[in-house]
C-alpha cells in the first residue's frame, strides 16, 4: 500500500498549488494549460449488402496542451493511448465479406494548431495518406449565448456559454465488396466554460471566440468532454509559433486529400474476385 501514498500525495499538493495559485483570479498574459479530453465510445452501425452491423467502439482518454499569450495560442497533443480497435463480426453467407473487422479509432488527430488572435487566423498542420499539410483559415466564430451560470474550475471563476456548430457526419456501406462513404451535415450543441479573469481567447476548441480563457468544452451529448487539469503561467513562448513544415492547402483541398486516401485504402479493402 505505501508504494502508491507518494503518487496520491503529489497529486493532491499538485492540486492545491493550482488551486492556491488560481485563487488570486491572477490576469495571466501567457502561460500553459494541459487538459484531459474523454471520447466516449458505443456501437456504432456500419452496413453491408444492405444488412446493417454493429461495431463497438471503446473509450478513450487523450491529453493535450495550450501554450498561449495575449495574441497567439499553440494546441498540440501531449501523449495517447494505443488507438483502440473497434471489432465487427461480419456475416458470411451471402455478402461475400467473412471474419471480424476492426477499425482503429481516428476520432482525434495528432494535429498541431497555431492561432493569432490579432490576425484572425489559423494554421492546422495534419498529416494524410503518410503527408504532412499546413491547413491556412480564417477563425470562424459561432453565435453563443451565456446563460448566466458560473462554476470554478481550478480556482477560476468561469461563465457557461452554448452554441450550435455544425459538424460532418459519415455513413459506411458495403455493396458487393466494395466499400462506398454517404455523408451529412448535422448540428450539435455545444458548451463552454470559460474564465473573463484571464482575458485571452484560448482555448483547446472554439479558439478567438470568447472574451476569456475556455477551461472546460463538451459536445456531442457528452460524449466529447475536455477539462482543464493543470495551468501555469510558466511557458515556453518560442514554442509558440506558426508551423512551416508541410504543404499549404486550404480547408478545402485538405479534405479532398483525405478522402482520396480514404477511397484508396478501401479499395485495398475490396476482397479480389478470381475468375474460373
């Protein structure tokens, strides 16, 4: 038992420093922020020659952290879990489609986003298909409503705010072997706490939209939920800067990328047919 006392009480003075230090609502003009975000999982249906299936997703817990000051922000991903696979056993008879599926988990990306708050834009860099890109946008702003509700979250003050953002969803489908993709546009709610003590727009999502620091998001009926877990005011600020490496492409022509290596890689999924 006393091999885990040390690890809980770190924690529990890590906590309190954060906490002790927040207190003070102290108007920071840069610092570092890490959170945690949870991807709830579930089943999910994918369908083949008609006949629909159901594919279990498991959960998932990544961390990632903000870099910030009074005009820039850096998002990046601190360390993940193995990408879990989700399993589908798939019928034999008459789909021509035998065996078990799995599908690893892409919900997150491993992207690094730069935004300048003072310029009203953005610059993602992903990769697709083995490719690095530099993904160049404006800062689109949604509609929010503050509801008059308040919590603290690490020692700050924060205000709820909601908005609706419409968001891409896919359908998959199997025909005689052959994998084909229908999508959708939909809209979800979405809600923000955020802190007006720390008056700079950042934030791990909805980034330059909001008078205040975002400490804590969650959306798609709390199945994506992102909590604040550590801010200091110490930072690395030559970390924070635009990236270069990749190609620039706009939102436009990135998803064209990657739905064609979505479209080569299920061709490569399409059992081969041999003639007798």
């Amino acid at each position: 038992m006393l091999k885990y006392a040390f690890p809980i009480i770190a924690t529990l003075l890590l906590q309190v420093l954060n906490t002790a230090r927040a207190q003070n609502n102290a108007p920071l003009k840069q610092g570092r922020i890490v959170y945690e975000q949870l991807i709830k999982g579930g089943k999910a249906t994918i369908t083949l020659n008609g006949n629909p299936q159901t594919m279990n997703r498991p959960d998932r817990i990544l961390r990632l952290e903000v870099l910030f000051t009074l005009e820039e922000s850096l998002r990046r991903q601190l360390e993940t879990d193995e990408r879990p696979e989700a399993e589908m056993a798939t019928p034999a008879a008459g789909s021509g489609f035998a065996g078990t599926v799995r599908m690893v988990s892409s919900f997150m990306s491993d992207a690094t986003i730069w935004h300048n708050f003072t310029e009203e834009r953005k610059v993602e860099q992903r990769e697709a298909a083995g490719k690095k890109f530099l993904v160049q946008d404006s800062i689109r702003k949604n509609t929010w409503k503050l509801t008059g509700e308040t919590k603290t979250i690490l020692g700050y003050t924060c205000q709820k705010a909601i908005s609706k953002t419409p968001v891409k969803s896919f359908n998959m489908q199997m025909q005689d072997g052959q994998m084909k993709r229908t999508e959708k546009w939909d809209t979800i709610d979405v809600t923000v706490w955020f802190t007006p003590a720390i008056a700079i727009p950042a934030g791990p999502e909805y980034q330059g939209q909001l008078p205040g620091l975002i400490l804590e998001t969650e959306s798609r009926n709390g199945s994506n939920i992102i909590r604040a877990v550590e801010i200091t005011e110490k930072v690395k600020t030559n970390d924070i800067k635009e990236p270069k490496s990749g190609k620039k492409v706009t939102q436009a022509e990135y998803m064209k990328e990657v739905e064609d290596s979505q479209k080569q890689m299920m061709e490569r999924m399409r059992p081969s047919r041999t003639a007798f």
